[in-house]
C-alpha cells in the first residue's frame, strides 16, 4: 500500500504494529490487489468464487491463521484481524471464506476435536487442500439456533444425522461440514459432527437469486438419515457453547473486515470525487461531499482503533463476547453507513461494477445479519449494561 490503511490513518495506528504485523499486512494487501481484485467482477456478475485461490490463502497463513500446531499458521490475533481486514477491502465473499474455513469449520475441530480428527484434518485444510463448511443455521431457525430441528440418533457405533441446513458459505464446494445436530430433545444436547463430501444421504445446492455475497458460494445443506461414525462427533463439547464458540470467532474477523470495506467504499468515492467536475469544479471541493469524508474517515478511524484494542485483548486472552458482539455490531453498522454515502457520492455511476462501492454495499447488507444480526448484538450489549435479558 502506497500509504498507511490507504491515506485513512490520522491517529498512526500504524505506528502501535510490530514490524511483523504490518508485513503480513501488507503482503496481504499486495496479493489481494494482484490475484483477487482482477477476478472479483467477473465472479460476482457469474455468482461465483474462485476456489482455486484456496492453496495460495493456504500458503500465505489464510486459513486458520491464529490456530496453533496441526500445520496451522500459529500467528498472533491482531495479525488474524489485520490480514480479513486486507481481504475484505477485495469483498466480503473472500474474508467470508477465510472466516468460516479457520474460524467455523477448523477452530471447532481444533478446539473440541479428537487427536485424530486434528491430525486428519487441519494440516491439509490450513493448507487449502480441504475446505470446510459450518452447519447451524437452518431454514427456521437462525438468530434461535436452540430451536434447530435436525436430528442426530444413535445406532450403535454409528449417528443418524437427519436435517436441513441454510445460508451456508462454501457448503457445496466444501470437503467437510461441521454439522450440529441435536441428540436430544432440548439445545442441552446439541453435538457437532465431520460430515464428509460423499457420504450417502448427505448433499448440497447453491442458493440461486442472492443480490448479496454474489462472490461467494451460498448453499444449503440436506441430510437424508446420514450415517457417520461414532469417531466423526466432535468428543469435547455439548450444548451450544460449541456453535456459539464458533461464531464468536468468526465475528472478531467481521468487525476487523468491515474495516476494510469501509476504507474501499471511502478509497473509491473519495478518488471518484477529485476527478469528477460539476459546475466547474471537482465535487470533492463542496461542503456536502466533505461533509461526508469527514464522517467517513472519524468513524473508520474509530473502527481501527476499537479492534486493534480488542485484537491485543485477545492476544492477552483477556477478550470477552461481549466486546466481539460491540465491535462487530458497530463496524459493520459503520461500513455499511460509509458504503451508502460513497454511493451517494458517485451518483448514477455508484450502482455500476466499473466501481466497487455498490458490491460492497450490497455485501454488508449480509454482513449486517449474519454471525449474529445487529439486533441480536443490540440486546447481548443490552442484556450486558443492564442485567436483564431481552431475549424470550
């Protein structure tokens, strides 16, 4: 990058990395402008991801980066958080995939799994040879994952796992599912499984029709008395703490990603406004148009500073949920404000893909929802400043 955060870093958050952080940022930054940004368009028209980045993310540290052992990157958080920031800046569809392959199909693997489910699977999916996919939300049930309808019987040495899952990123080009299923009849028995591709009964279909995410791969996931080996359950962890573990993961990578949305929205409506003539002039140079800037850049700066704190939490294993739910409820509600202004700003041109502002706003309109919809993080923030719960 020619500059820091490209030109949005009043406050030299620069300055508060280390040496390595800010290199494997900036590797990051260089291999997205390269290999990624020159795919995206064509990608996001076709409503397609190109799968075969996955080994060069895998050789760069992009997939379970801070997981530790198993042939994992074992790099520190912020640099995690640094690195989805750089690949959201090319779309939300890439950061997505990197989210769920470490934080939602490897984390719980590597977290609740066996030792021999993490020497089978980790070293091969860090290196982008597997992929994974998450399995919780299901046609109807979403933010009340405890409501889930699919079901896990046991047979023996064997699980009978039949269900629907829904909006699930990578799902059909995916080598292996982490499917939670209940065991039971309440959430309290709520287990994970490694369901692999082939298996009979289980398949998957493409969700046909998105305006959102159309870079990415959406799918949904259909198990049909699938039968998996007592050895394929996820043996250290019961109830929704697991899911949830996951999903608390993967939000610390949202809220840094948003970021860097939000920096290419206010890049590309910022370079569009210097270069733009009305009346005589660049509209950069009249007061609404810096109006607009000026917000921009105050809440970026604001998002920068609120993860970097939360990454070195993490690093310090002081972090909490309740700082994830705040940090991915106000960035990704900020880069979705800046993503509508920079729209504002471009005009007609702004709902054109010669420019990227109108993907990325579409994408954070999805971004808004999943891994916990804004709401859902209004009331766990609520629940947390004043001792009552919201929830039914």
């Amino acid at each position: 990058m020619a500059e820091p955060f490209y030109g949005t870093d009043l406050y030299n958050v620069d300055g508060l990395l280390d040496e390595d952080e800010r290199l494997v940022r900036d590797n990051v930054a260089r291999w997205v402008d390269d290999r990624f940004l020159p795919l995206v368009t064509e990608h996001y028209r076709a409503g397609t991801f190109p799968t075969e980045l996955a080994p060069e993310m895998g050789e760069m540290g992009l997939l379970g980066t801070s997981l530790q052992g198993y042939g994992c990157p074992s790099m520190s958080g912020v640099i995690y958080g640094l690195a989805m920031e750089e690949l959201e800046r090319g779309d939300s569809g890439l950061r997505s995939f990197a989210s769920v392959q470490g934080s939602l199909a490897m984390f719980p693997i590597w977290k609740f799994g066996s030792e021999a489910q993490k020497e089978k699977y980790l070293p091969k999916m860090a290196a982008g040879q597997l992929i994974g996919c998450f399995g919780l939300t299901e046609p109807d049930h979403g933010s009340d994952p405890g409501g889930m309808k699919t079901r896990a019987v046991k047979d023996g040495d064997e699980w009978v796992i039949s269900g629907e899952k829904l909006w699930i990123t990578n799902g059909s080009v995916a080598d292996l599912a982490i499917v939670w299923a209940k065991t039971g009849e309440d959430a309290s028995t709520i287990r994970g499984f490694i369901v692999e591709k082939g298996t009979p009964g289980f398949s998957a279909y493409d969700v046909k029709g998105k305006f959102s995410l159309r870079a990415s791969v959406t799918s949904g996931l259909v198990l049909e008395e699938v039968r998996v080996k007592d050895s394929q359950m996820l043996p250290e962890v019961q109830g929704l703490k697991g899911p949830l573990s996951c999903l608390n993961q993967a939000r610390y990578g949202i809220a840094w990603g948003a970021v860097g949305a939000a920096i290419a929205v206010y890049r590309a409506s910022l370079d569009y406004a210097k270069d733009r003539v009305q009346f005589g002039r660049p509209i950069a140079g009249f007061q609404l148009q810096q109006a607009k800037f000026a917000d921009m850049i105050s809440e970026i700066v604001k998002a920068q500073l609120l993860v970097l704190q939360l990454g070195r939490l993490k690093d310090a294993g002081k972090h909490t949920p309740v700082q994830v739910s705040l940090a991915k409820r106000n960035n990704v509600k900020m880069a979705l404000e800046a993503a509508r202004m920079a729209r504002e700003i471009l005009g007609a041109n702004g709902i054109h893909d010669e420019y990227p502002v109108f993907r990325h706003m579409t994408n954070l309109e999805s971004v808004y929802t999943y891994e916990g919809t804004h709401d859902i993080h209004t009331l766990i923030l609520g629940k947390h400043v004043t001792g009552i719960s919201a929830f039914v």
